[in-house]
C-alpha cells in the first residue's frame, strides 16, 4: 500500500492536473513576494519580479526629511522613481540617501544623479537658497518645478544644460546666480514671478524649442542679458517689466504674432544691425507704453498690435519692410533722410509741398520710402494734415514735425 501511494503521488505531479496545482503554488509564492515592505517610514511596493523595492508614499504625511536607502532586505530600492512619488508633497523639505549606491546621492537635501553628473529632483517643501555644487553637468527636466519656497539658485560652472520645466512655476525664486544659464528646454522659467533679472551665456541655441511661455508671467523681470545667443523668436516676454529689448540673433522660418506680449513698461524694441534674423515674422502685441522700434536689419514681417504710440524707425534702404509697416498703419521714421524731404536734395522745399500734393490728389504715386518722408505727423498715412505740415514747417511756422517731436 504504501508504494501504491508513492506512485500515485508520483503521477498527481507529473500529469497536467499535477503541474496545474504546482504552478498556482508558485503564483501564490509571486504574490506573497508582491506584498508591501515598510521600512524607515516609507511605504514600498515589491515589483513584479519580486527583486527590486518601488517607493509609493509615505507612512507619515507631514515628514519633513524622508531617508532612501540603496538596499533593503536584500532587494534594490528603485531611487529613480523617487521624483514620482515625491512631486506633489508640498511637505518634505529633504531627501537622505543613506548608503548610496554609486548611482545616486543626496547634496543639501537635493537628489543628484553620479553617473551622469545630473541633478534629478528638488522637494517641493524645499526652503530658501540652494546651491548646486561644482561638477553637476545637468538640471533635470522639472526638478524645481513648483519649488514656491525656493528663493535662489546658485548655479555651476560646471552646468551645461538646463532641462525643460525645471524651474516652472517658482514663484519666490528671486535670484539665479553663480554661472549664467547655459542651453535651456521649453518652458524654464514660465510663472518665475519673483524672478529679477537673467544672464544667458554664450552658446550655440537651445537644444529644443523654446515655446512661447518661456518668460510668461515673469512679472518682476527687469533684466534679460541673452549674451546674443541664437534663439527661437518664440521666446517670448509676457507681463515683464522691462524697459528695453534687445532682440537676439533668430535663424530659421518661424511665424510667431506674440512674440513680445503685455509688457506694460516696455519703450523700446531694437532688432540688431550685426545679427542674423534670416526670415522670420515677429509680433508685438499689448505694449502700450511702447514708442520705439529700432530696425536695424531686414526681417520679413514685423506685426504690432495695441501699441498706439509706437514708431518703427530705421533706414530707407530697408524698404522692402516700410511698405508693409505702412499698409499696417505703423508709422516709420527714416533715421538716414529728413523728413518732408521728397525729393532727395536734402532740404524741405515748396517743390516737396507740390509732390505730396500731387499724391493725395493721385496725379503721383509715392514709393515707400517717399511716402515715410511725406507722413510727417506719424499716424501711418499721408493725408492732407501731412501736405499742411511741410507747407507750415516751409514757411517757418513751425520748425519740426510731429513725428520729430
């Protein structure tokens, strides 16, 4: 009997009923490894090959600091996702790791990449100033974003790259010192509305486009230094308080109608004579206390809206941009020509009251640089006003026009 039942044991296992008992054996054994592993205050899942630790939460809600280790019972802890469950605690203030593997530390609370010099994640409790020591490399994508107590940044010399979001919506973050910023993704320092003042460093352009939020909504932002670099004209300022704007080298085809946007302290806009704009449109809307628009090289359209009192001014040999300025109804000053002076003899004479005539009664047709010359009074258009202009200013019952003024 008791050989019968040995054998009969012997065919339960090795028939498909047998194997069938033994496999759900070993999915109940994967699903007790499966379990959760607490363990220094914080909650682990085991994953799916019952080898490696995942971070999930937290077993006190308010921790300040939260200690990582490397291992654990003899299972890896998976640091990387560390940012994943760390993103929206607005509490914790410092990330530990304790025996750190070569892959990953922590520097002032902040957690840092050895393998590839990169700074991964800063806590969103996170206070006050940070500094980023010398041999960083990179600022991972989103690593401060929505860092709202951070106040300042120092940055390395060492630093090369500056990833997308990384610094999204900061809004205390008054200083970012040290280093210059170096090349940048999309959308850095969007809702930065403590933010000062930037210093860009020289360098080749940014290594992906830098979408039209890029400065939005940095209100404080008084000082913007692009160190001439090329950039993507969708680099726009909306809501800063600058004052002047020099636009930097732009290469490629874009078409952008809000490049510059809301700037409510905004006077000047120059386009440089030694940068290379190539052919782009650029737009400049809701600017009201704009007056001027130095245009010093060619671009293909320049589009204004909301900005009554601007005046674009620039050389007659940039011709081809006037007509198009005129036809919006943008006044244009020619900064190498006088004005009223129709006929190229360098003097305002009764001869130029006679051609601006001749024009508004369509005996005459003004080119578009006759027809800058002949709208002295700036409003965009030649009209009657104008031709009463040159024939006053001739007279000398005046002695400069209104667009001189």
């Amino acid at each position: 009997m008791k050989s019968t039942a040995i054998f009969l044991s012997f065919l339960l296992l090795v028939s498909p009923l047998g194997m069938q008992a033994h496999a759900e054996d070993d999915i109940m054994a994967t699903q007790a490894e499966a379990e959760s592993v607490v363990y220094d205050g914080v909650v682990y899942d085991v994953d799916e090959y019952g080898s490696e630790l995942i971070p999930v939460a937290l077993t006190e809600e308010d921790a300040v600091s939260v200690t990582f280790h490397s291992e654990i019972e003899g299972r890896q802890v998976s640091i990387v996702s560390v940012p994943d469950m760390l993103r929206d605690n607005n509490k914790v203030e410092e990330i530990v790791i304790e025996d750190a593997s070569s892959e990953f530390i922590s520097y002032d609370g902040v957690l840092y990449s050895q393998s590839n010099a990169t700074l991964l994640f800063c806590p969103r409790g996170k206070k006050g100033s940070v500094e980023i020591p010398e041999g960083t490399v990179k600022i991972f994508d989103g690593a401060f974003q929505d860092c709202t107590g951070i106040t300042s940044v120092k940055l390395p010399e060492s630093l090369t790259e500056v990833g997308a979001q990384a610094f999204y919506g900061c809004t205390a973050l008054e200083e970012l010192g040290g280093a210059p910023v170096p090349m940048v993704g999309y959308d850095v320092f969007e809702g930065c509305s403590s933010l000062k003042a930037l210093y860009f460093a020289d360098g080749e352009g940014m290594e992906r486009p830098a979408v039209d939020c890029m400065f939005r909504d940095c209100n404080a932002l008084e000082t913007l230094d692009l160190a001439g670099r090329p950039a993507n004209p969708r680099v726009c300022l909306y809501g800063t308080k600058q004052k002047e704007f020099h636009v930097p080298s732009i290469g490629g085809f874009f078409q952008q109608t809000n490049s510059i946007s809301n700037c409510l302290d905004l006077e000047a806009v120059t386009f440089s004579e030694d940068a290379d704009y190539g052919f782009i449109a650029f737009g400049i809307s809701d600017c009201p206390s704009l007056k001027a628009i130095y245009l010093e090289q060619s671009i293909n359209t320049l589009n204004i809206e909301n900005c009554p009192d601007a005046v674009v001014y620039c050389k007659s040999s940039l011709s081809s941009n006037i007509r198009s300025f005129q036809e919006d109804g943008i006044p244009v000053h020619l900064t190498d020509r006088m004005t009223g002076d129709l006929n190229y003899d360098e003097k305002v004479s009764l001869s130029d009251v006679i051609v601006v005539n001749r024009s508004l009664l369509a005996l005459e047709e003004l080119n578009s640089v006759e027809y800058a010359l002949a709208d002295v009074d700036g409003d965009g258009t030649v009209s009657p006003a104008d031709a009463l202009n040159i024939l006053c200013y001739v007279i000398e019952l005046i002695d400069s026009f209104p667009i001189n003024a």
